[in-house]
C-alpha cells in the first residue's frame, strides 16, 4: 500500500514522540528507539518535520514493480547518526547506573552491554545497520579501563560509536511485498521493547523518569531563551507541548487538569544526589512541597545574607542555600506544565 506523506505528518503530530508514524512507514528500528527515547529525546521528532517526505518516498519503494538494486560501499558519514549514537549509548548507560549497578560484574559485562545496545540502536535505523559482534566488543574492552567511574558511558559510548561507523553498511535490500503485517511487526517490537526494559526490573521506570525529566528541563530551558520575545516563547511552547496536549485530549484529561500535573510529579519524584544535598542544605525531608522549599530558603537567605549577618563563612552559606534552591526548583520543572 502506497503511504501518503499527509498521514505520516498526522501520526508526527499525534504520536511522534512514540513512533507512530514510523510504525507506518516500516522503520521499526526507528520506532523503537522513539519509544525508548521519547522521540530522541524531543530534538529527533522535531527535526522530522522536514525529513518526513524522505521517509515516505523511501518506504514507497517496496510498491514499486522491480526490485532496487543493493547500494555498494559504505554509507556516507552523518555527524547526527554519529552524535545519537553517542548520545543513545550514554543514556542507556546512565539508566543502567541507576538501576543495575548493585549486579554482580556491572562494570564489566552489565554496563557495555547497556550501551552497545543504545549505540547499535541507533545505528539500525534507516538503510544503514552496523556490526554488532564489534560494537560490543569495543564496549566490553573499553568498560575495564573506566572500571567504578560514574563517567564510564561516555567514553564507552564514544567507543562503540566509533567502532559502530568504521564498520556500517547498508541493509539487504528486500523484495517488494516483503513488508510484514502490522501485527506481527507489533509482536516484535514489544518483545524487542521487552528485551530492553522488563529485565531491567524497575528500571524501566527510571529510564521513563529520566527522559521525562529531561524533556521537561530541556523545554524550560529553551523556552527561557526567549524571554524578551514573549510572543515567540508563547508559539514555542506550543509547539514543543503539542504531543502532551494530544495525549491529553485522546485519554480524557483536559491540558489544565490538576491530574496530570499530579502524574508528571510522581514520574519525576526521584531525587538524585546532589537533589538530597540541596535538601540538606534547606533541611527539609524528601517529601517537602514546592511552598515549603521556598518558605525554607527565604529565611535561610535572610539568616545568611552578607549584608546582615557578619560571620565569615555567611557569604558561603548563602551561596550554598542559593544554589541548594535553584537545584530544587529544577526538580519542580513538571510544575510549567500546569
């Protein structure tokens, strides 16, 4: 069945951040990265609106009456591909550190095998694959020399990024009407879902956290650029919150619903370690509202100001609790989707 670009920009827009539209046009590989990542993270779904035509032509192929004939040599260098590759590999690094890093030979088999499977992920979408056997043979070489290092994903992943270009290639073309069904493509991509996320126990819950976590700061913080430009901050913002706003609307929840806002703040009450410092630094307990946190540190900068306390360390105080509250108000980021 010919696909139309119309319905691929439809399925962008309702569901691009899942994959939807990628389902349709028979990139699995790609939607399953999408699902993993959240549309890569927001930057890969908002790029795709001006190579969706692309990827329509190019899944248009199969209705064609030949064959095409197999592509020789080695596919061009994409300093994107490249870039998600690392980027891919490193997040699924870090989800594993979170969740993982109890198991036994974590660093040593646990940890590169995480990120050999993000950065071959990556390296399957589209026309192009790599070669697996060494992609995670670069992982598990590398991991021993950054063997305990929380920094360990990034130069595992620069790794087996490079690796993963030095031996890419083309797919094997397939024969026109060899598209699968959509329900058995379903059937593989949740297992292949599965295989990334239910054996990683509750950590499929963090990696959800973390990107949601990570959507929601990299939103904020575009949006902040902008602040002398109120009209185009007003137009950003919805566009970058389209997909919440459609989900919003398909599942019975109005935009401004205190119930959604209640969801984003349960996914994201997961603090990290420099989050409990700053608690700490406030002395508040983990479950402190966002109210209380400010009340917290209003007196806590009025104790320590310069100007009105005369104790030495009063300035480092203060500079403590100032950076503790902006620590805090970052972790409170959901609440812009009110």
């Amino acid at each position: 069945m010919v696909k139309r670009v119309l319905v691929a920009y439809a399925l962008w827009a309702m569901g691009g951040p899942l994959g939807l539209h990628h389902l349709y046009l028979g990139r699995d590989s790609h939607a399953l990265l999408w699902m993993l990542t959240l549309g890569g993270f927001g930057f890969g779904w908002a790029r795709e609106f001006i190579r969706i035509p692309a990827y329509v032509s190019e899944a248009n192929r199969d209705t064609e009456k030949e064959r095409w004939p197999p592509k020789e040599g080695l596919p061009p260098a994409s300093p994107v591909r490249f870039a998600g590759q690392v980027c891919v590999g490193i997040y699924f690094g870090m989800v594993a550190l979170i969740g993982l890093n109890s198991l036994s030979f974590f660093y040593l088999i646990v940890l590169p095998l995480s990120v050999g499977a993000g950065v071959h992920l990556v390296s399957n979408v589209g026309q192009q694959t790599a070669d697996l056997q060494k992609t995670l043979t670069a992982c598990l070489v590398t991991s021993p020399i950054f063997y305990g290092s929380s920094l360990s994903p990034l130069p595992i992943s620069l790794a087996a990024s490079i690796t993963a270009a030095q031996h890419r290639r083309f797919k094997s073309p397939k024969a026109p009407g060899s598209q699968q069904k959509l329900g058995p493509r379903l059937y593989r991509i949740g297992l292949a879902w599965l295989a990334f996320s239910a054996p990683l126990g509750y950590c499929f819950f963090y990696n959800t956290t973390a990107t949601l976590y990570y959507l929601s700061d990299s939103i904020a913080a575009l949006l902040d650029i902008f602040w002398f430009l109120p009209w185009l901050r007003s137009v950003l913002e919805y566009f970058l919150l389209m997909p919440y706003r459609i989900l919003c609307a398909l599942t019975g929840g109005g935009y401004h619903e205190e119930a959604w806002r209640k969801v984003l703040e349960i996914l994201l009450k997961e603090y990290t370690h420099r989050e409990k410092e700053a608690l700490k630094v406030l002395s508040l307990e983990t479950e402190a509202s966002l109210e209380e946190i400010t009340r917290s540190y209003r007196e806590l900068a009025k104790t320590w100001h310069p100007d009105h306390n005369p104790n030495n360390d009063a300035e480092k105080m203060f500079m403590k609790v100032q950076e503790a509250y902006e620590v805090l108000m970052r972790w409170h980021k959901p609440q812009r989707f009110k």
